[in-house]
C-alpha cells in the first residue's frame, strides 16, 4: 500500500508539473529578477547617495577656502539631483553663498523659488520666504511683509521667533507699534526663541512699552495680529 501511495504522490506531481511547471517556472524567474532588480537599484540609489553627500562636502570646504564661485559651480547640480531634501539643502546654501558675494537680488530670486517649490519640505520652504523677505524688506511694503509672513509669526511655529521680528518691525513702519510690542513681548517670552532673539525682542518692546519678562521668563504671550 505504501508503494501505491508513492507511485500516486509520484504521478500528482508530474501531473502537476506537466500543467504548470512553466508558469511555476517563470514566477520564480520574475521573482528572482525582481529581487537582483532591487538590490541593483538599493545599492546604485546608496552609492548615489554618497556621491551627493561628498560633493556637497567639496563645495563647503571650497567655500571655506574662500572660493565662493567653485562652490557654487559644485553646488548647482547638487539642486536638481537627489532627494527633495537634499536639493532643498543644497539650493539654499546655494542662495546663502550668493548673499556672502553681495548679489542680494540674485539670492532673494533663489530663495523665493525655493518657497515656491511644492516639492520642497515645508520647513525649507518656511526658512526661504523668511531669508527672502529679510533681503527684500526694505523695498516691500509693509502690509506686503506682514501678509506673507503672519502665518509663520504665531507661538509654536518652528520660525515665530524670526518671522515675528519682520512683521513687527512692518507694523511699526505702518505706524502700529502697540501690535509691534505686543508681537516683540511676546517673542521675548517664549522659551523655544534663540535666547539672543529674545533679549533683543525684549529691549524693543520695553522701548515701546510693554514689559517682556526676564531671561528667566518660560511663558508663552499670544500676540495681537
């Protein structure tokens, strides 16, 4: 009976392999394929990677050498290639060398484009709308700078601090200064801002007449937008 059992197993099988070895066979082909596919293109996307990482490195050391223009030569293709991080990073040193080299209308271009780039993650995007009305400041208008940047100087966002100190000073040159000193206290009392930032928010708004606590204030004040 044994014998019987091994010769039926023995007929299943080669039934089973007559009606469907070749696509068995071919599905372990694609899968094979598959499989060196993407170890061929994990290992090419790493080594890319790296490449990237090292170029990047050989434009800041130029830059530190003092030679702003093979740093940005290095640097330009570094803003099409790569993750969008990595170009994000790599555009935004870009525009920052060409602010080094006084060309301040050609790097609020590039940052503005930057702001632009949906592709961009939000936190570039944020940092380049503030670097840009930073070089643009004096030939906006007032209610231009508050408008683009009021939706970044509110407590809790990542560049109140920065972006709260643009449009107070919009507010005083619009001739509101008690929404000026209430936005610098509050600047001045939020623990997250760069301690440097908050001791000159809170000089200014003392000269305006609001009270910014001390260094030692942890508090957060809601401005009046």
């Amino acid at each position: 009976m044994r014998e019987v059992d091994d010769a039926l197993r023995e007929d299943e099988l080669k039934s089973i392999l007559t009606r469907y070895g070749k696509p068995i066979g071919a599905a372990i082909v694609v899968g094979l394929l598959s499989l060196a596919g993407y170890l061929w293109w994990d290992n090419s996307h790493k080594q890319a990677s790296a490449e990237r990482s090292e170029q990047a490195i050989i434009a800041l050391d130029k830059l530190e050498a003092g030679n702003a223009a093979a740093a940005l030569a290095d640097l330009e293709p570094l803003t099409r290639d790569g993750s969008d991080g990595s170009k994000a990073a790599a555009a935004m040193t870009r525009a920052a060398i060409l602010v080094q080299q006084g060309k301040t209308e050609d790097a609020a271009k590039a940052f503005a484009a930057i702001a632009a780039d949906s592709g961009v993650p939000q936190a570039y995007r944020d940092l380049a709308t503030i670097r840009e009305v930073s070089l643009r400041f004096d030939a906006m208008q007032p209610q231009q700078v508050i408008d683009k940047l009021k939706p970044l100087a509110v407590p809790g966002n990542a560049w109140f601090g920065s972006a709260g100190e643009l449009v107070g000073m919009a507010y005083i040159k619009l001739g509101k200064p008690e929404q000026a000193g209430s936005l610098f206290a509050a600047i001045g009392k939020n623990a997250e801002v760069p301690s440097t930032l908050r001791t000159r928010m809170r000089q200014v708004a003392g000269q305006l007449g609001f009270d910014a606590g001390s260094d030692d204030t942890a508090g957060v004040v809601p401005a009046q937008q």
